[in-house]
C-alpha cells in the first residue's frame, strides 16, 4: 500500500479557537456512547475548542439552564468502562415541534454552539439534520422577537452537524457497525452460552428472543456465533410451510445425537403474510408438532445494560475524534455526515443518504420486497445471511455426489483442516464452518490433529457434519495444535498426503501457518503431491500476520485485556493516587498493548515497533505526575512483552515508583496467559465462521480448475493464498507475494494500519502530537445498486 506522503496534511492547522462544540446523546441508550462522548470533548479541547454537554439529549437543550454545561478534560475521565450514558438520554415530543426546535436554538446561541455532535439513532439524526434546514429561519425569528440581536444571528450563522450511529439494533444503513451493537452481542452471546449448558443436561429446546424490531442483525448475527437450529428475522421471512421444515430439522438434529435445539426469534419478526411469529408461537409450534420439552427466555434489556466491549470502545473512540475533524472542516456547502466505519476504514456518508436507505429497508418490507430490503441493509448484513444459510443447510446423504455419478471433474474431493501454532479463540469456530461448507459442496472433510506434527505422523481422519456440533463457542484448538513447521517433514507429509489422497489444504493459524504455507508452497518443486490448493486462514491474538489487518482470536483477547484492566483499575478506587504497569503479550507485535491501551484508556504504551528511549521514559513519568495533580486518581500504563529488551516490566515498575514517590504509588501486573483463554468473542466466532466458508468456496473453485485428466495439479502462485481482511474487503493473497512485506526476523508486516491510532490513543491521554488526518473518512455517498460480485 503506497504510503501518501506527499499528501499528507496534519491537523495542526485545523484549528478550533472560537468555536464551541455541543455533544448529546439521544434516542434509546447504547453502550459506548460514553466513549464517543469522551472522545469529542478530548479531542475537541485539545484542538482548542470549548465543548459542551447537553444533558438528557434534545430535551435538555430544548429546555437549557444548567442542562447544557461546559465539559472539561478531567469531566470525562473514568468514563470510557460505563455502559449507558453519563450524560442522559431522552425521548423529546417537543423538540418534534417548531416552538421546542425554536427554544433549542435560543439556548445554543446564547453560548455560541454552532457546531452539534448527536449520537443517536436514525431519528435523532433526521431531527438533527431538519433543526440545520431551518436554523436561518429560527435565527430570524428570535431576532424578531428580540430574544438575540443581529450580531448575535450573525456570529452563528451556520449550523454544523455531525452525527454518529449509537443503536444497538445496527439498523441504519451505510455503516457496518453502529456503537453498542457489538456489546449487545456480547451480551445475548453470554446468555445462549449459558442457556446452553442447561438446556443440554435436560435435552430441552430454547426459543430466545432478542431485540431488533425492525432489523434483524442481532438475531443473525447471535444464530451465527452460537450455532442456532433456527432463526426467524423481519428481513428474510421464511417460506410458506416452514413451520414443517423447521421441526423436521430440530428432530433430525436430535437423531444425529445432539441433545439441545436452539431457536432464535428477532421481536420483529414476521411470516411472509406480514403476520408477527412471537416466541410463544414458536414454542406452542414445537410442543404440538415434537413433543420436546421447550422453554422461552426473552432477553429485553439486558442487551443494553453492561460495559461496552473493547470493540465498541475503539470505534467509539475512533468515531469520536473523526466527528471533531469532520466538524473543523464542514463548511455551508457539505452536508451534514455521520461518521461510521466500512471494513476497517473510517468514513463519512451524508447523514440523509443513509436515512432515505435506512427508511427505503422498511418500504421494500412493508411491500414485501424481502430481498430488496436485505440488499439494502447492505454486504455485512448480506454476508452474514449468506453465510448462515450456507451453514444452515445440511443435504441429505442422498443428495450428496455418489462415487457412480458420471461428471465432467470429480467432484467429490478430499480436503484437510489443521490448526497450527498457539491456540486462538475462535480456531474451532473456523474448524466448524470449513467442514460445513466443505461437506455442503461435496468434499470429504478431513481433520488433522496436532498441526504438521500429526501430519506426518499419519493423525488424519474423515470428519463429519455432526462431529463439530457445538464447536462455535469452545475456546483454544479442539484439533490440538503445534508449532512444529514442515520443512523437517517434507518427505513424510508428501506421503500422508498420497495415502489419504488429500487434494486441497487449508490451514488455521497465527504466523507459524503463514511460514507452513510459504515452506510447502516451495516445496513444489521437489514434491508434487503439494501441488494443490492450499489457503491459510489466520488465527492468532497477536494479530501479526502480514497480509491482513485482523485476525481471529485478537478480539477476545482484546477483551480479556480490558476487563482486566477494568478490574485493576477497579481495585485502587479508595486509595489515593496510584498507576499500574501491565504487561501484554504479542511477540514483537504491539497491537494488543496499541488497541488494548486505547480501549482501556491508558496513559502511555510502549511497544517495539515505536522505539523509546530513557528520555520518553522520563517525559511520560512528569506528564502522569503533573495530570496526578489535578483530579486523577488513577493511571494505567501497558508495556508489550518484547518492547524493549533492557527497558523491562520491573524497570518500569522501578522508575516510576522513585519518580512518582509523594505524587502516587505503583503496582505491576504481567496478565499472561489469561489472554490466550477463554469462549471466543461474538466477533471472532463470527470472523472465523465467514472466513472459512469464504476459503472452503475459494477452495472449490481452485480444485475445479486444477483438475487435469483425472487428477488436481495446482502449481501457480495463486493456489497458495492467505485470506485476509484488508480495509474494507477479504482478499486473497499469494503468499509467496506477501514475503517482501514480512519481517521475519521478528515475525511481524512491516506495514501496520493500528499505527496510525497510536496518536489517538496520546490525544486521549492529553499528550500534544502530531495526527496525520489523510487516513480520515473523505466524504462519500452510500453506493446503492452494487453489480454483482464476481468472486
């Protein structure tokens, strides 16, 4: 990726002297939205704006007083780990009215608030966005009524508006996650998981309701993380008749063993008629026609309650910052945006591109255009029902290719799945839909235990549909893994692969799978039997594999890294100041001290890809003890494994003890393994369940070209790939491309995209620095029609 140099501009010269910036939160609550509060008031007063909280959302602008405050640093401080809104939330009948939006306005001008910040749902944002349309007019006429003078009209001439998406539901278009959404995830996930545990002592059926009334991402999304029998969405209403289908597959679920069925229901939800399926219907439904004994458990709002989770925190954070940008630079002429994420690209759209989509979803369901509606919602929606019905679908043995079938290749082909390198979260999940689909497109599945090691030990067996039932939510490697590499091998695994005839491999790990990938793809010229297509899928929490900015199991890692941090900086509540030095690991790669650091709110971070010497050491030392002076408690500062090989954890620990002495006092804690553990996050069980089916498809087309007379011979670059998420789309790499981008020395890319939230992270924690804001969101109009995909 060519690096813009030239075009880089800095926002040093965006400057905020003189204006003042408003930030409320209305509509219903979402968790880290007090994160994205954080954010725009830090990031608005270290561009030297004032920034002010309106309190209870539109109501308490409508109503001013002491509703509309000034923020300052320290005001937002210790907010980031609290679910909800500090700043309150309400539903406002009278901001609807022209003498509430009229009120409004009176308020904001008397303290020179022309730029607004909402985070909210898509209503919130529509009243926004009219409040704008008639600002002018409200302008003139509390000038008529001698509320303002003209002076007053003119110096706030131009509302500016920028909204973020804070909706647990994620039901506004344009964006694929909104704030809260992957909290409620987490949530509900929690939840099945422990329903599960019940419900397959007493081989009970669970029908659960989660919220989304008019959009079912949670629901989807939930069934796909969770390995769901059955799930009823407003989007996609099921068939005419399947009320027989779905009891036709609970029983043939419980005939291949399994002891548990689980249901999920979106409040939305509705038959091809229109007509509501509640959760009763369904349970009455599976009563009556099976007989098993069934339960109901409606989640309501314990899917908004909690600490937002580490991705919401960091897209809060990221969101925040950009809608101050977005703020300095909007003129009369731009639009009123909102910011989002698309991939893992910042964005901004015109705030009512997306309403119009958002409302047109609705319009296609109301004239039951179901398949407009779900083209709307957009590709993470459309990926993701892809992807479930993918899953969903077993055919029957009948169904499958027989060995007789007369066809123009063979069809039935043999594929292996191994894991290799340290266990990640999410492994079994990828595991579980590699062979789903796998068997879905025909293949005889094979799983190898124990990486190469029980390679070329001959540890290979077919594995089938029902053997990786409940595999979704089970953390580490369920196949066994090692870091055994193949070179030493060769030989031995050639012959493993002509024994079980294995025509196509498809591998699961961190770095280890990559340096697996590239020794058997050089291997081809001295072993045939490797010439066949091969894809590696990576899996590691340290997110160090080149060729993608995201890979399975970080993400719970992230997790586990927060809470803990959380939970620390918990402890020292009472005591007087104190700051705690915490050790991560990663290697050499600084990703989980970066993003963990910047979702736990740290002071410093120091990692190796940044290298800092005893004078950084020392600045970051007098700036916690001068920010210790003031109303802070507490400071947090993480250090990654492989930093820095003199500047040690203890030395740290040391230096900032001597140095801190009278002002604060320190602890340490080396977190471990405890990063490595754990259920997989909604996040990573579905990243691992998407990619695989994604490989396992792009497997198939490989095998269908390279077969040649009767057997499959793949030789060329790219039949050797690694799948991997790259801003906004999964590629597929050769990996022998990706070589010039490694260093294998310390066995990370040599270009990382969470550099760049480095600095974000230093603003946060009111260190001066120098932002690069050519990354930030351009402007960009929410793309309608998309020509189907040639994939």
């Amino acid at each position: 990726m060519a690096k813009r140099q030239d075009t880089k501009k800095f926002f040093e010269n965006l400057s905020g002297a003189g204006k003042s910036i408003g930030v409320l939160t209305s509509g219903g609550d979402a968790q880290g939205m007090n994160a994205a509060v954080r954010a725009v008031v830090r990031m608005g007063i270290y561009v030297g704006a004032k920034v002010y909280f309106v309190h209870e959302g539109y109501q308490g602008m409508v109503d001013g007083g002491d509703n509309i405050e000034e923020a300052s640093w320290e005001s937002v401080s210790s907010m980031l780990q609290v679910g909800g809104t500090v700043i309150g939330s309400a539903r406002c009948k009278e901001f609807r009215s022209h003498e509430g939006r009229l009120k409004a306005a009176h308020h904001l001008v008397q303290r020179d608030i022309t730029n607004l910040c909402v985070i909210g749902g898509d209503g919130s944002l529509t009243g926004a966005n009219l409040f704008r349309e008639e600002w002018s007019g409200l302008l003139e006429e509390l000038v008529q009524q001698g509320l303002i003078d003209e002076k007053a009209a003119q110096n706030n001439s131009e509302l500016h508006i920028v909204g973020m998406v804070g909706s647990i539901d994620n039901d506004f278009c344009g964006t694929d996650m909104t704030i809260g959404t992957d909290s409620a995830l987490h949530r509900i996930i929690e939840v099945v998981d422990a329903i599960m545990t019940t419900a397959q002592s007493h081989q009970r059926t669970f029908v659960l309701e989660v919220m989304g009334r008019h959009c079912g991402y949670l629901a989807l999304v939930s069934a796909l993380a969770c390995g769901a029998d059955w799930v009823l969405i407003p989007e996609m209403p099921p068939e005419d008749g399947w009320e027989e289908q779905m009891c036709q597959k609970l029983s043939e679920s419980r005939s291949r063993g399994s002891r548990l069925n689980i249901i999920i229901v979106a409040e939305g939800a509705i038959d091809r008629q229109g007509k509501a399926i509640t959760v009763n219907n369904v349970k009455d439904l599976v009563v009556s026609c099976l007989g098993f004994d069934t339960r109901v458990t409606i989640l309501g709002h314990v899917q908004r309650g909690g600490t937002p989770s580490a991705f919401d925190r960091i897209l809060a954070s990221r969101m925040g910052v950009e809608a101050v940008l977005a703020l300095l630079e909007a003129s009369a002429s731009t639009p009123a945006c909102v910011v989002s994420l698309c991939g893992n690209q910042a964005v901004r759209l015109p705030l009512m591109e997306c309403v119009q989509m958002t409302q047109d979803v609705q319009k296609a369901m109301d004239e039951k255009n179901f398949e407009e509606a779900v083209r709307l919602r957009g590709r993470s929606f459309e990926n993701n029902l892809n992807t479930y019905k993918l899953l969903s679908y077993r055919k029957a043995d009948s169904e499958l290719p027989n060995e007789e079938d007369e066809l123009p290749y063979n069809s039935s082909f043999n594929v292996a799945v191994l894991n290799v390198g340290a266990p990640a979260a999410g492994m079994n999940a990828a595991v579980r839909s590699a062979v789903r689909v796998g068997i879905t497109e025909g293949h005889k599945m094979f799983a190898v235990n124990d990486g190469f090691e029980g390679f070329y030990k001959g540890q290979i067996k077919e594995i089938k549909w029902g053997d990786v039932g409940g595999w979704t939510g089970q953390g580490g490697s369920i196949l066994g893994t090692k870091r055994t590499l193949p070179a030493k091998h060769l030989d031995k695994i050639a012959e493993q692969i002509r024994i079980h005839n294995i025509n196509a491999l498809l591998v699961i790990g961190g770095f280890e799978a990559f340096e697996c990938l590239l020794q058997l793809y050089e291997a081809r010229t001295s072993h045939e039997d490797f010439c066949i297509p091969m894809c590696v899928l990576p899996a590691t929490i340290s997110n160090n594999v080149p060729g993608t900015d995201l890979s399975i199991g970080a993400d719970t890692s992230l997790n586990a890294i927060v809470e803990t941090c959380d939970r620390i900086k918990q402890s020292a509540s009472g005591t007087k100041r104190r700051v705690f030095i915490i050790e991560t690991m990663g290697g050499y790669c600084g990703y989980l001290a970066s993003v963990g650091g910047l979702a736990a709110g740290a002071d410093a971070v120091y990692i190796y890809e940044e290298p800092f010497d005893i004078r950084d050491l020392q600045s970051n030392v007098e700036h916690l003890t001068e920010k210790m002076k003031t109303g802070i408690q507490r400071g947090l500062v993480l250090r990654n494994e492989n930093s820095n090989e003199n500047f040690t954890t203890d030395f740290i620990y040391q230096l900032y003890s001597e140095e801190g002495k009278g002002v604060f006092d320190c602890r340490k804690n080396v977190l471990g393994h405890m990063q490595q553990g754990g259920a997989p996050s909604p996040f990573d069980r579905n990243f691992g369940t998407k990619i695989a089916a994604k490989a396992i498809q792009w497997i198939s087309r490989k095998l269908k070209e390279s077969y040649k007379e009767g057997k499959v011979f793949a030789n060329t670059e790219d039949t050797a790939c690694l799948l991997g998420m790259r801003r906004r789309a999964m590629v597929f790499q050769p990996v022998v491309q990706l070589k010039d981008q490694t260093d294998f020395v310390h066995r990370i890319p040599k270009e990382q995209w969470w550099l760049k939230l480095r600095p974000l992270m230093k603003i946060l924690a009111k260190y001066k620095t120098s932002y690069d804001v050519s990354d930030s969101g351009q402007l960009e109009h929410v793309t309608r029609v998309r020509p189907k995909k040639v994939d």
